[in-house]
C-alpha cells in the first residue's frame, strides 16, 4: 500500500493509503482536526477524479472526537461525489457523528457504512479489495 497524506497534530494523527486505484484506506488516532478531513477531501478528490470513483475504508476506531467543521466539509464533498464508504468506530461521540452524516447521505442515496466491530470492517475491506483486483 502507497502512503498518498498523512497529518499530525499534537492532539492527533491521520495516515491515508491507496490500496489499489479507487481504493483508499485511512487510519486515525485521537482527535481529529480540520485539517485531517481538508486531507480526506483533497486525497479522496484527487483518487475519485483518477479512477472515475472511490471506496473509502476509515478506521476510527482510535478518534475520541472531531471538529464539526471536518464532520461537515466530509458530508458535503460526499454529498457531492457520492464515494462508498466504511467507518470504523469506537466511541460513542464519534459514532453518533458517522451515524448523523450516514443519514444525510442516506436520504440521497449515497452509501455509508458504519462499524462497531473490526472483523466485519476487515471483512469488509478484504472483500472490496478482491473484487478491486479482479
């Protein structure tokens, strides 16, 4: 996996792959920045324009929470380009905001899944990029 952003902050970190063309795979830890999700947009922008689309695997099972501002600028570019996306979760607060962008997106018919356990998210991921292969 290629390395395509990565940002730290002292209250956080943020590290974005490309597991294949048009499949991303992030990692974060802690809380989560504006300019994390600037960086989620830019490099989600950027592989969605190249491959023609974009499935997104975000492990935030380690987020104890977010900036709004992030949370919103997500949403809207999602809204916008419509990516399938996963969204590994842990705590509670960040839960609920997963869950409150995957009914804006709902109601468009975007996708949006979200997770509370790692295997069904790795099953998940592990699925996606065998077919991504093919």
């Amino acid at each position: 996996m290629e390395v395509v952003a990565e940002c730290e902050t002292d209250r956080g970190s943020l590290r974005v792959f490309r597991v294949a063309q048009g499949l991303l795979r992030s990692t974060a830890t802690g809380h989560m920045a504006l300019d994390f999700a600037h960086a989620l947009v830019r490099v989600g922008e950027a592989e969605w324009r190249a491959a023609g689309g974009l499935v997104h695997f975000l492990d935030w099972s380690a987020v104890t929470g977010y900036e709004a501002g992030g949370r919103k600028l997500c949403t809207d570019w999602a809204l916008k380009r419509s990516p399938e996306l996963h969204v590994l979760t842990s705590h509670r607060i960040v839960h609920m905001g997963v869950s409150t962008a995957a009914l804006a997106l709902a109601v468009t018919g975007r996708k949006l899944y979200s997770y509370v356990e790692r295997i069904r998210f790795e099953d998940a991921l592990a699925t996606r990029s065998v077919r991504t292969t093919l």
